[in-house]
C-alpha cells in the first residue's frame, strides 16, 4: 500500500476484499445482507468503500465467508480501523459537502491525476486570490469565513505537488481558462504567473487547447481522472456538478474519458509551446 493512502482508498481496499471474499464463499449480497440484519444497500456501500466501517461488522462478514485463518482477519481488521481515520480536511466539515469530500481523498491518493479544465484553472494550481474569486461566484451569499474557510481548504491541497512523493499529474486546459479575467487583471496576471511556476515541477505537465485548433472531445466540461498505485482499485472518474458530483467506475465510462484525455491530449500544444504560449497571454494583459 503506498505510503499516501488515506481512509479513502483504505475503505476502497477493504471493500474490494471483502467483495472478494463473498463471491469465493458463494454468498449473495442479499444473504449477506439478511446475515448482517442489513440492508443490501449496506453492503454495497461497504464493498464499495463508500462508508467507514466497524469492526464488529467485518468480523460477522469474515465469519459468515468462512474467514478463519487469523492472519486474514486480523489484516481486514486493521484496514477497517484505518478506514475510519479522518483526513486533513476533517478540520473543514462545516463547510464541506460529503460528495467532494471522498474525492479529497481519492485526490490526496492518487498516484496519477489526468484532468481536463473548461472554464477555470484548475485547484491544484490556483493562487489565493483567483481560489478566493472563483469560489465567490459560486457562494455569492455565504459569510466571510465559509469563503476564507474553503479558500484555505484549496490552497491546502496544493501541498500534494511537493511532497515528498508526489503524484503525477497532467493537466489539459481550454484557452478560455486563461483568457477569463476571474478576480479582474492583476488576479489574472499573477495566476498566469503561477501557472509557469507549476509548469516547472518535475510531477506536472501542463497543456493548452488554444482556440484556433476549432471543438475538441472534451467540450462537454470539466473532468478529472484518478488512478492509484494498488493495483486492485481501478480508475476512477470524477465530474463536478453545482451541488453534487459523478464518481463512475464502470469498465465502459473509464474508457471513454481516457479516450476522450488521449485525443485532447494529442490535439492540446504540447507542455513547451504551453509554457511559450501563457507567456504570450500575459505580455498581452
């Protein structure tokens, strides 16, 4: 398990085995679910690492599965232990929606993070004042501190790009995301700035769908895809909605987004002429 696996991907590891263990033991999930005096909801829930866990819970499953080797309970176990164990954003709860709270996790995980950005910079990569503009058109009535205080959650997360193993990440942007003037000129001129500071970290590469190269795939919005360094999570694809937000896993959505991420990928400039062509925006602004 890598060494930045968070409870997000602990529960994911966990549900993945205990989905394993099921299926080897020939059990449903509805004669699981009648075992447990749960619904199958529940168990679904578990197996897709969606919810913590308890430890009573596991320990009825493994018994129901026919689990007795101690070596194999005690390690679901310690994962279901793990899995409860609160992330850094944590300290943000009153202002943070459960749905975007699982992708920090899955984010904070990541071994690979590919991501297509339509309108804005994307989070990563934002300084404070374009992260403080960007989230005031969205919580135009909302109090200074829920703005300071989801502000402060997204400069927090840039502390993945330097940490000690920092994920890959790839990052394709339309033009517009760097002709519209969120925060005004100056707010725009220094994220620019920091775009080619981010452009320089050996973990980052940075392109540009300029509007001369006409639609692309990706014209349909934002989207970003995750993938982890175990080998028993598959992708995941994340995309943002107002208030909620898509998390899909099935064989045939992966598919497309990554192929929809290679053709904008190959008709993006590439991570050069992306650096020569922000310098170029912000001699014009």
């Amino acid at each position: 398990m890598s060494a930045r696996a968070n409870a997000t991907v602990v529960r994911m590891l966990a549900g993945h085995q205990l989905r394993r263990l099921r299926e080897a033991a020939g059990v449903t999930p509805d004669q699981a679910a009648e075992e447990m005096r749960a619904s199958r909801a529940k168990i679904s829930r578990m197996e897709n690492g969606r919810v913590g866990f308890k430890a009573r819970d596991i320990a009825d499953l493994l018994t129901l599965y026919g689990v007795t080797a101690e070596q194999t309970r005690a390690q679901l176990l310690e994962l279901a232990r793990r899995a409860n164990t609160p992330g850094w954003w944590a300290a943000h709860s009153d202002i943070l929606p459960g749905w975007f709270e699982a992708y920090l996790g899955l984010e904070a995980a990541a071994s690979v993070i590919r991501t297509f950005e339509l309108q804005f910079v994307h989070g990563l990569f934002q300084t404070e004042d374009y992260a403080r503009a960007v989230t005031m058109l969205g919580h135009q009535a909302a109090p200074a501190w829920q703005i300071d205080s989801r502000v402060s959650l997204r400069i927090k997360r840039q502390d993945l790009l330097t940490a000690a193993d920092p994920p890959r990440v790839w990052s394709v942007m339309d033009e517009t995301a760097l002709r519209r003037p969120v925060g005004g000129r100056q707010v725009m001129r220094a994220q620019l700035h920091r775009l080619l500071e981010a452009a320089a970290l050996p973990r980052v590469s940075l392109q540009v769908v300029p509007f001369g190269h006409g639609g692309h795939a990706a014209a349909g919005g934002s989207f970003t895809i995750l993938r982890f360094a175990e080998p028993a999570l598959p992708d995941v694809v994340y995309v943002e909605h107002l208030t909620s937000a898509l998390y899909l896993e099935a064989r045939t959505d992966l598919d497309h987004y990554l192929q929809v991420m290679e053709h904008i990928s190959a008709e993006a400039l590439t991570p050069t002429a992306t650096t020569r062509f922000i310098k170029t925006i912000i001699s014009q602004t």
